[in-house]
C-alpha cells in the first residue's frame, strides 16, 4: 500500500512499462496522478497533474508502441455528473508532451476508454449527455492530440430517451476496426439495460452495434460490460450488473464473440454469500481469463476471478477486507496486468487510517495466493450459463458538439511512501532501522509505540509489545491487524561493544626473530607496562608483558611470560668439487640436542646425509623455538668431446676427425696421438682422452662406398613430336637439368639434356642432344570468295617438296572451284599437311515497287528481296529513275516529273560481292493538274453579283461551291450573296488521268452601309433644326460613336447613340456660328471591321 498521510490517494488503471515497471493511473486529492513503481512496490516517481479548479481522475493509461503514456480521464464539477474528459501524453520519466481538454458546452461528457490504433493515433469512447446519454468515438492525433474525427451515436434520435453509454475498446489490426464494450437500454424509460458490442471502421464509421443476455425482468434487469479484450481471432468482453429486480446482488461474467459478434459462450458468476461483485476489468491470459473488480456490501475487498478458456471457474479470491479495499470510479477500467507469473491489479484502501491510498495486489497467476495467507481469501462462487441471445441495435450518427481545448497542466511531484503492506506476494524486505551498541552483560529492551488493535510478532518468536536482547545481531517485529494482515515491519541491529583481547599463551621466540604482541581493537586505548600506547610491542628479551585496552563502553587486561631460546651454529663445510663421474660424502649437521629436528632438501630428517651426486644441499635445524639453516654445493669437472655420428663416404674421398681438448693425453686407435686423424678406409676409429684421474673415449664407424651408373643413350634425332629419356636407377632419386625427380624425363624440343643421381653423397650422371625436326607449312587460311572468283595461293617459302591432293608439286597455283583442299610437305623423312576450304558468296538483287502509276507528285514503297547464300548483305543502292538515288533496303520517293521511270537494285555483300537487279515494271507518272481561280471584284456587299475567271490550265472537268449551300457547273461563273459573312468558295477540278486538285478563297460579303450628315445646322428652341442628327444604315450601332470639336479640337459634345441629336450647346450655352468638325466610329455587322468617317458642320443661329 503506497500513500501519503494527509490526502487521498487512489488507483482507478494500471500499465507494464516496457522495462518491467508499473504506471498507475488515479488520483491525489483533487488532482489527477500518474505513479511509476518499480514491480517489487519501490516508488520511482509520482506526478500530479492539474487540469483545473475541479476535481480530476484519470480512467485508463496505456503505454504506446513508441514508449510513451496516454491517459485519459474525466473533471466532475459536481454530483449532478456535469464532466468534461482530458486527455494527455507524457514519456515514461513523467514529462508532459501534449494536453488537451474536451467539453460540449455544459453536458456531460465522459471519457473512460483511450485505445492505440493501427495509424498511431488515438481513438476515445465514452458517453456524452445531452437529455439522455448517447455513446461518442473520436480520434486524437498522436503528435498534437488535435481531433480528427469525432462522430456521436444514438438509437432511433440524439437526446431521447434512451441511456447508451460505450465504455472501453479494442483495436483489432486484422480488419482495422475498433470494438467496443458498453451497455445499451432495452427499453425507454425502463431501467432495463443489456451489455452490448459495436463495431467502427478504421474512420469512426459506424457498422454494427448488437445487445446481448435478454431477460425477463425488463423493468429492473441491468447488465453492462466495461472491459473488453481481444482473444486471437475472437472478442471477450465482461458482464456487470444484476440479472433480477433491485434486491437481487451485482453479478459478474464474461461474453466470447467472434469478430462478427456471434455469440459463442456467456456465463455468469455470483456469490455465494449474497455479495454484490462490481467488476470493470478484464484480462486475456495464456490459458484462461481473469475478470477483476471489489465486493460492494460488507467489508469491501478488492477480487479477482480466474476461468479457463470456456468459462469454466479456476480460482476466485478476494484480496484485503480490513476496511475499504475498491476502486474510486465506477468504470474507470482498474486493468489487470501479467507480469512472469503474476495477475497485478490496483485500486483504493482505507484500512490504514481515515485517507485513501493506493492499493496494490500482486498474486499467483496459477493460483491467485499471496505469500501471507492472513491478506486474501477465497470468494465462494456459483456459475450460471446465460443464454445465448443476440440482436442488432440500430444507431444513428452525427457530429459530437465539442470544443477542444489546450489547458496548461500543472504538473508537479508527489511524496508518496510505503504506507504498510496489506497484501503481498514476496516476503517483506526489511527496512534498515537503529544500531544499538551493548558491552558484554548488557541488556536492550525494544518497544513498540503508539499500536492499539494489533497483533505483535518478534524474530524471537516473542508476541508481546516488548522484547529484551542481550546479543549480537539483527532482529525484527511484524505489527499485523487484527484479521492477520500485516501493517508494517521494522528492524533494528545489535551491536556487542565488548574488546576482543588476547596477548596468547606463555610463549619463547628466537633471539633472531623478535616477537610482537598485539592487541589492536576498533576505536580502543592502549596502556603497556613500559607506559607506551601503541596498539602493538616488539619483545626481545625474556620477561613477563601486559597491556590494558579500553574504549567509551568496556576496559579489558591480558598478561604473557616470554623467553629467549637460543640455538648453536650449523655448518655443512665449502663448496666442493670432484673430478670425474664418481661424487661421495657425507653431509653433517651437529650434534642431536633435546628437542632437535632436521629438514633436508630432500625432506629427510637424520642429523647427516650422504651424497653421491653434484648439487645444492640445506638442512634446517630447529629446537621447536628457534631455527638455524646452512647450505653448500658440490660438482665434478670431466672433459668432454663427440666424433660425431657414424657417416658414409664415396670412394677416393677423405674424413678428417678432431678432438678438439687442449688439456690431457690424446690417443687414437692407430697409436696416434695428434689433434686430428685422416681417415680414407672403412672401419671403426676410436680416441681417448686422459686428464689426471678422468679419462673420456669416443668412436665412430665410416663406411666408403662405389657411386651408382647412369646411360642416357647416344645423341638422336626425331620429327616433330617428343621423346622420353630414362635415368634407369630405381633405387635412387635422380636430378633432372630442369629440376624435376621423375625417372623419365618428356622431352619436346631440341637442346641437350642430363641427369644426376645421388648415392649417399656420391654422385654419377649423363647428358644426351636430341634433335626434333620442327616444320611447318605456311598456314592456307579456309576462305570464301565472290562466285567465279579464283583463289590464288603461294607457299613458296614452305622448306621442303610440297604435293596436293591432285598430284600437282608447284608452291604457287590457283584455284578455280569451290572444295576442301590438302597439301603434304617432305622434309628429311618427315611430312606435315595442312587442309583448307574454298567456298563461293553468291548474292542475287531483287525488289518491287507498291504502285506502278499515278498523278504527280506520286508516293512510292520499294520492297528489297534480294538473299545471299551466307554472310550478310551490307549495302543497297536504288537508281529510282528520275535521277534521283536511295541507299536504304525499303526506301520511299515521291515523283514529281511525268513520265515513264525504270528502276534498279544493287546489292553489295559483307565480302564485297554486288548484283544488280532492274524491276520487271517501270512507274508512269501523269502530269498533275493545278486548280486556280480569281474573283471580282475583291470585296462586295450583298445582293451585288462577283464574277469568279477559272485559270486552271487543261481541266477536263470542274465545279464551284460558293459555301452558302449554292454550287456551279460552268468554266467561268459569277454568285450573289444575299446575307452578311465569311464564305468560302472552293473550285474542284481534274484531268484525264483521273488527277485531281481544288483552289479555296475566303470572301467576306457585307452590308451596304449608308451614311447621312447634314452639313448646316440652325440651332432655335422653336423646333425646326433644332437638333442636328446623323443617319447611320447598314452599321453596327453598338459600336456607334459620334464626336464634335471645337477649333481648338476639344470634345463639346458625344454620343453613343445613333439616335441622339446635338442641339447646338455646349455646357447649357448656344455655341457661335462658325464650322465644327465631327468623328464617327462604327463597326461592321458581319466582320470586327472598324469605320472611321470625318466632316464638319456649320452651325448658323
């Protein structure tokens, strides 16, 4: 249980985190909290997080799949569940990332659910109160929180009277959709409610909702889901209400679905001992479901309930029950979590005082025990199996009226401790307590304060509130409630303070080796008899010692009698020497005094030793107090020499031998007695060596013998191949000239060629000349000609007589046919024969044209079909007959000259080799005929006749469309448009050959266009002339301007209107007499074609 002592705490959700610590979503007072605890209980940090001035609740947290925390939650502004819902985002060290803050105007809007989904942002559910609840979805952006989308849902209309309420979702990444758990009212006005399932596309797009578990009691029936979990490919989601009237208890259960929302499986479960179950979470694990919540009547405890995969009850426990033991909101999804083989569950406890803390159960997940059998119990259970019943619950959607904002968060720490541990799943770690410090003899009595109704036990096994101690160690006390559960531990430590003090038994030391007392103890004073106060003193003479230690707590004396042993000296005598192999004498170390040991190098222990070999000798004489050692080493010297190994020799060499001693008598086995000895016959030499009393010998056998035979042959000469010569001794490894050990050696080329052969150093070989005759004729390349092409071939420099095939014997020749040709060269008894082929290229031209005739200009494909018998042809060069060439295989020409044209193909080979090919039909082209016309005159007006000449030269037939739907027959014509435009006149005509050619004119005919200006003007205001106007027809009077000046050119008067007269003023006065010039602008009706006329007027009062 973790809290503080002056407000409540309470845990409404919690979350693994990705290194194994726990995040509890809750509260802290008025303030919204976020705890983090590592999996063994030890708080890492707690935040509480302002959203504003009412009091705020987080309803579920969540960890994402990029490691932060999302959490949503509600502020209630009062009883009458006026709330707004906030959602927030920190990272796992508790700093704030984004906040945001959901109201819709001053309805209730409650938001218990916030589910990651497979875009990464965040989708809520709740419900929102207009008149009566309707269930809502929106999703967050997971950067910002911003919403984007949002969307409400409602049976039969929005606000009516009908309470729907979604309370938690699921995302399920095999079809992106968003399930989700809730409740949804059979009937309007009635306090019938079922547990329903909705389903949402990726988008908030609605598709299903279903109710399920109908029963009879529709007055007074309430069943909800609040949890909902996925199971592989299948929904499980929980049962929480009552299935009767109001006396009857809360009940909980669980409802499997597939994704369609087919009902599988439902089973409901009641206790029985009456108690109200009120569950709002859920868990899937491996092999089963856990459904957790608190009992609502009597002592409230936290509980959870276990089945297998069907239903079927495993474990039911019930956790706490000192004193409240809940969860704060009602559907605030507490959240069960697995954690290496423990179900971890959070809420609220009162049992530790007045105040609310956090609560914490931690249990099996086999069996649902905690390791302090005093902290849980069974909950008694009876299981029912509902029927399996399902039917759709239409909805409507529309736009959820809410406005989003940003608040600031005031986040700040919290000071939580482990308050006392109600229930757990491990044994207690002890928290360090005092260190108490005892001398030897004393006695601590420890208390425990200010605990009433509770029950004691010490590590002593003692049950009382006091315990006595009187040694070292540490020691603890359990202080448990009265029904058993432990409230809190303490340890303390004691500590013996009393000296550790012993100088040793009476004792005596060599004078050598001084003896020193010790008496060094923690934080001591020391006080010798000579008065110093040194922790240790240095004896070195015979005498009683003592010392006194003390320290703030105890004083302690010791005393020893020491005396000085004294041993006689030891000598083994100088180093020796002994010449020759033969070492002896014996080794004495004194006299065998009382109490006298002795330790050789050997680890004997006689007073003497005998020796007989060189080497380092030492004994160790000891009389139990003190030691004396000495050592000596003994040698011998003798000469020494080797002849070496016994060795072979090949006849007519010599061996020389050496001693090599400078000091002593030499003698060989000849009686000779020099340094060296030259041996030149087999047999055993032997040599001594005399030095005083030493003397050192040594032999050797040698051994001469015969080198081996080697016969190459005599020097030969062959034709060009190889010969293999032979070295013909087995029993040896011959030496080839280039390296090789083989016996025979592949000889390929001329030259001189030997090999050795090796007998134990003696050595014999032979050499041999081989000759092969190398020839070769000049190489006659195979060869392929143009057909009736002679191949002339000259291999007069070939060294030797040639015959061919045919018989023939001449080095130059030609050859007239295609074949396969040999030829033989005789060069000393040997031939060498070269082959070759002959072939002829034959290439044929051929191709065709698409069209034999035509009008010019005429357009004609050739086709290549020339083929050549192998190779390639390269180049094709069309003469197409009107002068004109082309040097591509299918060429395109266009002839513009009349007349008959011939044409031919030439075709050259890869080899060179051509043929020429002319088309078996010529191409007649005939002379083309040109249409043209002129008309007069150039431009007209309707109703007036143009005259159209006809300049074709040697038509034989034409005709005239003049494009008003009007055409003509005759060589020279005229027309007369009756109507305004743009015509287009086309003059078809052809020849005899059938050719054919048009000429097409643009003509625009217009209106006649008459203009009337009087040139006097007598302005009076009786009448007569006392306007002055224009008269315009045929123009465009929408592009009518009419403008009069002054002599010094400005505008006095204008109009846009035809039919508008000048009276003769100019700013409201009479002008004088005298000639004014006037501009018309107009435009042409049946063209953008602009007029421009000019006059004057004379204006006469």
């Amino acid at each position: 249980m973790i809290g503080s002592a002056l407000v409540d705490e309470g845990g409404n959700t919690i979350v693994k985190g990705p290194t194994g610590d726990y995040f509890i979503g809750g509260y802290s007072g008025s303030s919204a909290m976020v705890t983090r605890i590592t999996n063994t209980g030890t708080v890492v940090w707690s935040k509480t997080l302002n959203i504003g001035a009412d009091p705020d609740y987080i309803l579920q947290i969540d960890i994402t799949t990029d490691n932060f925390i999302i959490g949503i939650g509600n502020s209630r502004t009062s009883a009458s569940f006026n709330a707004y819902g906030f959602a927030f985002k920190m990272d796992l060290l508790g700093n704030v990332i984004w906040q945001k803050m959901y109201q819709c105007s001053n309805n209730y809007l409650w938001a218990p659910a916030i589910q990651e989904v497979g875009n990464g942002n965040y989708n809520i559910v709740g419900s929102y109160t207009d008149n009566r609840q309707d269930c809502y979805a929106m999703q967050l952006n997971n950067l910002t929180g911003a919403v984007v989308w949002d969307s409400i849902y409602a049976n039969t209309s929005f606000g009516n009277a009908y309470d729907e309420h979604f309370a938690d979702a699921i995302y399920y990444p095999g079809n992106k959709a968003t399930y989700i758990a809730g409740r949804m009212q059979k009937s309007a006005g009635q306090m019938a409610y079922r547990p329903s399932l909705t389903k949402l596309d990726s988008n908030g797009v609605f598709q299903w909702t279903k109710m399920y578990l109908y029963n009879s009691a529709t007055s007074s029936g309430r069943l909800y889901s609040y949890s909902i979990d996925l199971d592989g490919d299948s929904l499980i989601f929980s049962v929480y209400g009552k299935n009767g009237g109001t006396t009857t208890p809360f009940q909980v259960g669980l409802i499997k679905t597939d994704t369609a929302g087919n009902i599988g499986w439902s089973k409901l479960y009641s206790s029985t001992g009456g108690e109200d179950l009120r569950s709002f979470n859920l868990v899937n694990t491996p092999n089963g479901y856990i459904i957790s919540g608190y009992t609502g009547s009597g002592n409230q405890g936290l509980f959870m309930i276990k089945t297998n995969k069907t239903g079927g009850l495993v474990w039911s426990k019930k956790y706490g029950d000192a004193g409240i033991e809940d969860v704060h909101l009602f559907n605030s999804n507490a959240r069960v979590i697995i954690d290496n083989g423990f179900a971890v569950t959070v809420g609220r406890t009162n049992s530790f005082g007045n105040n609310f803390d956090l609560f914490i159960v931690k249990a099996d997940l086999i069996t649902g025990q905690l390791s302090n059998t005093n902290c849980y119990s069974d909950l008694t259970l009876s299981t029912i199996s509902l029927p399996a019943y399902q039917e759709d619950f239409p909805m409507l959607t529309g736009r959820l009226p809410i406005t989003a904002t940003t608040p600031t968060i005031n986040s700040s720490n919290v000071s939580l401790q482990n308050i006392g541990v109600l229930v757990e799943n491990t044994n207690d770690t002890l928290i360090s307590g005092d260190t108490i410090h005892l001398c030897l003899g004393e006695n601590f009595i420890a208390k425990v304060l200010n605990a009433t109704n509770s029950n004691f036990l010490w590590s002593t096994g003692s049950t009382s509130t006091t315990e006595s101690f009187s040694s070292a160690g540490s020691f603890w006390v359990n202080v448990s409630g009265l029904n058993g559960c432990i409230i809190w531990s303490d340890t303390f430590h004691i500590v013996m303070d009393s000296l550790n003090l012993f100088l040793g038994n009476d004792t005596s030391f060599c004078e050598s080796n001084p003896l020193i007392l010790d008496a060094t103890n923690t934080n001591a004073n020391y006080l010798w008899q000579d008065g110093s106060t040194n922790p240790t003193f240095t004896v070195n003479q015979s005498g009683n010692y003592f010392v006194e230690v003390s320290n703030p707590t105890c004083t302690m004396y010791d005393t020893i009698i020491v005396t000085v042993d004294v041993l006689p000296d030891l000598d083994l005598g100088l180093d020796s020497t002994f010449c020759g192999n033969t070492v002896f004498m014996t080794l004495d170390a004194g006299p065998n005094l009382q109490n006298s040991t002795y330790l050789w190098q050997d680890n004997t222990t006689n007073s003497t030793q005998s020796v007989n070999q060189s080497g380092l000798y030492w004994v160790t004489h000891s009389n139990g107090t003190c030691e004396v050692s000495d050592s000596i080493s003994i040698s011998n010297v003798i000469n020494s020499f080797e002849l070496g190994n016994d060795t072979t020799l090949c006849f007519g060499e010599n061996l020389v031998l050496t001693v090599g001693i400078q000091n002593g008598n030499i003698l060989w086995s000849d009686n000779s007695s020099n340094q060296t000895l030259t041996v030149n016959t087999t047999g055993m030499v032997s040599v001594s060596v005399t030095e005083g009393a030493c003397m050192v010998t040594d032999s050797i056998m040698i051994t001469f013998i015969a080198p081996p035979i080697v016969n190459l042959g005599n020097d030969t000469t062959i034709c060009e191949g190889n010969i293999t010569l032979n070295a013909n001794n087995t029993n040896f490894q011959p030496v080839w000239n280039d390296g090789s050990n083989n016996q025979t050696l592949n000889v390929t080329q001329t030259g001189t060629y030997y090999v050795t052969i090796n007998n134990n150093g003696c050595v014999a070989s032979d050499s041999i000349h081989v000759n092969i005759i190398q020839n070769t004729l000049p190489d006659i390349a195979n060869t392929v000609l143009c057909e009736n092409i002679n191949y002339p071939i000259d291999i007069s420099n070939a060294n030797g007589n040639v015959v061919w095939n045919d018989g023939a014997t001449s080095k130059v020749r030609t050859i007239s046919t295609p074949g396969i040709y040999w030829v033989n060269l005789h060069d000393n008894g040997c031939i060498f024969t070269d082959t070759f082929n002959l072939n002829w290229q034959i290439i044929l031209a051929d191709g065709e044209s698409s069209i034999q005739e035509g009008c010019a200009p005429l357009t004609v494909d050739f086709n290549n079909l020339s083929t050549v018998n192998f190779g390639s042809i390269d180049n094709w060069n069309w003469n197409l007959g009107d002068g004109e060439f082309a040097n591509t295989p299918n060429p395109s020409h266009t002839y513009t000259s009349t007349g008959n044209h011939f044409q031919t193909i030439t075709v050259t080979s890869n080899l060179g080799c051509t043929d020429t090919y002319q088309l078996s039909s010529s191409i007649e082209v005939f002379e083309k005929v040109d249409a043209y016309f002129t008309h007069s005159p150039n431009t007209t007006t309707i109703d007036k006749p143009i005259y159209f000449n006809n300049l074709t030269i040697n038509p034989t037939y034409w005709s005239w469309n003049f494009g008003d739907g009007y055409t003509a027959n005759e060589y020279n014509t005229d027309h007369t448009y009756t109507t305004p435009g743009l015509y287009t006149i086309t003059l078809t005509v052809a020849n005899d050959n059938g050719c054919e050619d048009q000429y097409v004119v643009s003509l625009i005919v217009e209106n006649e266009i008459l203009l009337y200006v009087p040139n006097i003007f007598t302005p009076n205001q009786t009448g007569t002339n006392s306007l002055w106007n224009i008269e315009l027809i045929g123009g465009d009077v929408y592009n009518f301007h009419l403008q009069i000046f002054n002599r010094w050119g400005e505008i006095i008067w204008e109009s846009f209107d035809q039919t508008v007269g000048w009276n003769g003023k100019y700013n409201g006065e009479l002008v004088q007499d005298g000639a004014y010039i006037w501009r018309i602008n107009y435009g042409d009706i049946a063209s953008d074609k602009k007029h421009t006329h000019t006059g004057h007027v004379s204006v006469l009062k």
